[in-house]
C-alpha cells in the first residue's frame, strides 16, 4: 500500500524520507513530486505494513511539525488492500471499510 506525504521541504530526497519513517514504517519505494509548487513537494511512500498500522501511525504523526512544516498524510482510499491485513489482529481481519453499509 502506499500513502501521500506532505509538509515537506523542497531540498527533500527520497533518502530522507525512507530513513525518517523507517523507525514507523517498512519503507519499499519513495518517489518524490516536484510539480507545480516545487517548493511544497509531496511524496508517494510505499510500505508493506498493515492498513491499520499504516492508518494509527499516519493519524499519530499527522501534524507533527518537521523542519518548520506540518506534516500530512493521506491514505488513497482506492487501493486494494486484501493482503495488508494483520490475520492475527481481530481488530484487523477484515477491511474496515466492510463495516459500512449503506443498504
């Protein structure tokens, strides 16, 4: 799964960004986007973490300033998320988005 990361510097690198969420998150892949306000990028970082680990974490560090700026983190609500599931967590077995029903 992946989720987009605000609030960041515009000297950011991908390296950064990896080695600072490494502690929260297991980091596959960050690719940087520098289009349109080149001073505010924003970042797509992809992690092989649960959904609800990745939803606590990003909730915990959401507005936590970093080098003068809010952080934000947004969790793209289209992805598939089937094998992201902790088995062993009840909280977890099941996609959470299952429990709405709008019948």
């Amino acid at each position: 799964m992946y989720f987009i990361l605000g609030g960041l510097q515009a000297d950011t690198s991908t390296e950064m960004i990896a080695d600072g969420l490494r502690r929260y998150f297991t980091v596959t892949e960050v690719v940087i986007y520098r289009d349109g306000d080149a001073d505010h990028p924003l970042a797509k970082v992809a992690v092989s973490d649960s959904y609800m680990h990745v939803w606590e974490i990003a909730n915990r560090l959401r507005g936590v300033y970093h080098r003068g700026r809010a952080l934000t983190f947004h969790i793209p609500a289209h992805q598939h998320f089937d094998h992201l599931f902790d088995a062993d967590d009840p909280r977890a077995a099941h996609d959470p988005r299952e429990a709405l029903h709008l019948d």
